[in-house]
C-alpha cells in the first residue's frame, strides 16, 4: 500500500507523521466552514432574520440570488487575498508563525459572523475569515511536504483534503442539530463552534518545529539540523541526518545559482519554472471547475429546489461519503502515483455528471422521482471520485513540484488561482440554478459544464503533470532537468548529487566514467613503477599496504551504510 516505511530508512518517521497530520487539521477551518453556510442559507430562521424584503414562490420570507451570492462568495474573495499574502509573510516569519498569524485572522472573522444581523456585517466576517483560510490552503501543504519523509510525503498532504472532507461532515451534523431551532441560535451556533478547533491548532503549533528547508532558506543551518533531528528522531551527527541536510543546503545552493527567488522567476526561471507553475494553476483551477463546490456551497437549496425529500439528510449523507471516499486516495496515492489516480478520477467525474445532465435533459418534467434517485445516485459516486483523487492529489502535486526557492511563491500563485475559481463558481452559481427570473433556471444540466472540464482535465493531466511519487523534492528538480515529456516521469530514475552539482557543476552519479581516463591511471600507475629503484619499490609497497588498508575501512563503513537511505 505504501504506507510502510522502508527498511533502508534511518531514524523514526513516526514524530514527522504525527506534526503532519495534527497540521493538517487545518483542513477543518475551510471544510466546516464551507459546510456550515450550506446548511444555514436553507434555514427559515436565517432567510427570516437576514430577509430584506424578497419572498420564495411560496410567500415565504428569503434571500435574493445577489445576496446569497455575496455571502458565500466573499469567503473565496478573502481566500484569494489571504493565498497571495501568504507567501511573503511565509518567506519572512516562517511557516509555523505564518500559520499561527493565519489563524488569528480567521477568529476575527469568525467573531464578526457570530455577531452578524445583517447582510453587511457576516459578509465582511466571511471576507476576513477568507484571508485566513486562504493563508492556511497555502501554508499548510508547504509545511507538510518539506518536513515530511518522501515514502510518506503524499499521504500526509492528502490528509490536509481529509481534514476538509472531515470539516464538512462536522458542519452537515451541527445544521442537522440546529436547523429546527426557532431563534437565532439556528445559525449563531454553527458559525461560533469553528472557533473551538481553530483555538486548538493554534496553540499546537506554538510548541511544534519549524521545517527544515524553511531554515536552510533563511540560513540557519545549526536550526535546520536541530528541526531535522527531532522530525527523523535522529541524533544530529547521524550520518543519515547529515547527508540530507547536505543535500537539502546544496540543492538550495544550486537553485539560486540558476537564478534569484523573485515572483518575475516563478515564469521564467530554471529548471522549467513557467511549466510547473502553469502546471499548478492549472490543476487548481480544474479542481473547481470539476463542479465540486456546487455541491459544497449549494447542495442543501440545490435539492431542496429540485423537490428532494429531506435535503439536509441527503446533504448528511454526501458529506459521510465525501469522507469515507478520501481513505482509498491516502492509501493508493503513493503506489498507483498522482498521475493515474488524476485520470482515473476526472474518467469518474466526468461519466457521473454527464449521466446526471443527460437523463435530465432527455426526460424533461417527466418521471421527477426517477430523476431524483438518478441524482443522488450519481451525485454520490461522483463525490467517490473526487474525494479520492482531485480532492487530495492536487494539493499534493502542487506542494511538491516547485523548488525551494520559489516553493512559498508559486504554491500562493496556484492556490490563488483556485480560489479566484471558488469565487466564480460561488457568485455565478445562483444565477445559472435558481429559478428565480432572474437565474437562468438550467438545472440538472449545469451538469453538462462540470462534466466538459472534466474531460478536459483528462488531457491537462496526461500532458502535463509530471509523476512526483517516491522521490525527493530535491530530486523532482532533476527529473525536471532530464525529462522532457510529462508522461515519461513515471520511468524516471534519480541519479545526481546536488552537493556535486553546486562544487564541480556536474554529478559523478549521473556521469559514466569515460574509458580514456581509466586507461590513463592505469598507465600513469605502470611508469612510476617501472622507474623506480628499490627504495621507491619499497615506498611503493607501503603506499599501497597504506592504500588498501584505507580502502578496506572505507569499503567496510560503506558495506554497514549501504542499507540505509540517505535522501527522504
């Protein structure tokens, strides 16, 4: 399955394992969230106090599509800011204090929503909580990939989507628990409980260390060794833990030997910088524009307007498989790799969704029960395939593929871009389903729209990402380097040194040695020995008893090392 740490691997993986996944409960902001404005624009208490006049078909007390928009939509309006902002804030304070500072942010929003009782006020709340979130998409992935072990690396940032999946479920519960509720209780306790978990992490991450390769970028190489060695459980003269951070320093070394870390690099930098950020944005983007946050943000009015019987427990229901179907992406993305676990989720997404808006297209008004079950059947399994391939994987290909020296910089790019879709998709969606005069009324078939860019992604993926599994983020930037097309990654083999690179500006590893050098030792070695006498026979003797014994002990410290893996 992948999840079993390698015999060659020194030290104890378990402490990087533990910070990794007690970071990635970051998720748990943004999913619950996302989750908890679902269930609250559907409740009548909420549409009653927050009303400003417009009323539903039924005479009832409601929002207008404009400001229903507005609310869901500032959330990605301050995540876009927040994903932008974070990467000088995280070049400059570090990951871990970035976070913390992230997450103050989004209690002051959190704080604003609780006291909402107006349009006005909850969505400036939702905008500050934005920032934050936006903050935490970014900086969590990072601080995941560059302190994690590599053979475990994409598990651990595929639990930052668990986290998320998890966040959604928790706020399906609580609006279940509330929504009959006939003050304004309804809505303030959903909104107020995410400030309970948001206290927590923050108070973890005071006493947890800063990542490695952050330290290394500022410098600080006695740091980064301490960080390393109570991450791998390694004491920090361990060969194992020496070497990988030699490597990490050299890898840097040769990074900013090839050009600066400005923002005008993340497109024009080497190795193929322009490539891997388009490769980033572009997965970003299509995460969204799979279709998946119409569901999130507005699947509890979405079926409620479709006529589906108890909308909230439907809603209950695909948040349970939302999380349930993350599990088989943390268990396969290390052996099937990102790219095959990509396409074979966009193939899913793309049949369900096409399926949905075709029954629905070709039956019309006709047969409305058959189209319901239709719907929530495929919906449920297109959520099975989202949550365990685009869900997860794309934050993991995204945290992998840049080099250090940009790594804060592209990832705030690419996250960015994914919000900026969220928000697109968070505004416009009211306007293409709702049946007001106003909306254009399409649907089911909006179906149609998701299920297009999933084909497309089919594409984006193949041509485009390249395959990141089982090896270093140091050595993602060889395969850059030597391989020219996306789908020959999955055959690629380590084989540089970067600590060769940055002192000779090659690397033994990856060179042969030629023929005619071999030949040369060995004629150099003959004529000394032919012209010498009998005292430089004996010095010649001793220099090669000395010789041999060297080589003995070094053949000897290398055959009890040559088990262990000193790149993670």
């Amino acid at each position: 399955m992948g999840l079993h740490k390698p015999d060659n691997v020194a030290g104890s993986s378990a402490p990087a394992i533990m910070v990794g996944l007690f970071v990635a409960t970051g998720g748990l902001l943004f999913g619950y969230d996302t989750g908890a404005i679902n269930g609250i624009l559907a409740m009548d208490t909420f549409k009653h106090d927050f009303s400003t006049g417009f009323t539903d078909e039924n005479g009832r007390p409601g929002m207008y599509p404009g400001q229903v928009a507005l609310i869901v939509a500032m959330l990605s309006a301050g995540t876009t800011v927040g994903a932008l902002l974070s990467a000088p804030i995280a070049d400059q304070w570090g990951r871990r204090l970035s976070l913390i500072f992230a997450i103050g942010i989004f209690c002051i929003g959190a704080i604003f929503q609780v006291a909402a009782n107006n349009v006005a006020l909850l969505a400036t709340g939702r905008t500050l909580a934005g920032v934050g979130v936006g903050m935490v998409s970014v900086l969590v992935p990072l601080y995941q990939s560059e302190m994690a072990p590599k053979w475990i690396r994409g598990t651990l940032v595929c639990a930052y989507q668990l986290s998320i999946t998890a966040g959604l479920l928790a706020a399906s519960i609580v609006n279940i628990l509330t929504y009959k509720l006939t003050t304004a209780a309804a809505y303030r306790i959903p909104i107020g409980l995410q400030l309970t978990w948001a206290v927590i992490l923050a108070g973890g991450l005071l006493i947890l260390p800063e990542t490695p390769r952050y330290l290394i970028k500022r410098g600080y190489k006695e740091a980064a060794g301490l960080s390393l060695s109570r991450l791998r459980r390694l004491d920090i003269t361990h060969p194992a833990l020496i070497e990988e951070l030699a490597e990490i320093q050299a890898n840097h070394e040769y990074e900013m030997a090839l050009g600066p870390d400005s923002y005008k690099d993340i497109i024009f930098g080497e190795p193929h910088l322009g490539r891997r950020t388009l490769t980033g944005c572009g997965l970003q983007m299509l995460q969204q524009l799979t279709g998946v946050n119409f569901i999130m943000y507005y699947g509890t009015t979405f079926f409620n307007g479709a006529g589906v019987d108890n909308p909230f427990l439907i809603s209950l229901i695909m948040q349970i498989i939302n999380v349930v179907s993350t599990f088989p992406g943390l268990f396969v993305v290390e052996s099937w790799g990102r790219r095959r676990l990509l396409i074979v989720g966009a193939i899913g997404m793309a049949v369900c969704q096409l399926l949905i808006a075709s029954y629905a297209t070709a039956s019309g008004d006709t047969d409305i029960p058959t189209q319901h079950r239709i719907l929530i059947s495929f919906v449920a399994v297109y959520i099975f395939f989202f949550a365990a391939s685009w869900g997860p994987v794309v934050w993991v290909v995204t945290s992998e593929i840049y080099p250090l020296k940009v790594r804060a910089k592209s990832m705030s790019v690419s996250t960015a871009s994914n919000w900026i879709l969220n928000f697109g998709i968070a505004y416009g969606t009211p306007f293409m389903v709702d049946t007001s005069a106003e909306a254009a009324n399409l649907g089911s078939r909006v179906f149609f729209v998701w299920g297009t860019f999933c084909i497309l992604s089919i594409a984006f993926v193949w041509f485009m990402v390249y395959e990141t599994s089982k090896i270093s983020l140091e050595q993602i930037d060889e395969m850059y380097e030597r391989v020219d097309k996306a789908w020959h990654s999955r055959d690629f083999e380590p084989s540089w040194s970067f600590q060769q690179m940055r002192d000779f500006g090659f690397s033994e590893s990856g060179i042969p040695p030629a023929q005619p050098q071999l030949e040369l030792q060995s004629s150099n070695a003959s004529s000394s020995q032919s012209d010498t006498g009998g005292s430089s026979t004996t010095n010649a003797t001793t220099t090669t008893t000395t010789t041999t014994t060297t080589s003995s002990q070094d053949d000897k410290m290398l055959s009890q090392m040559g088990h262990i893996d000193l790149s993670y």
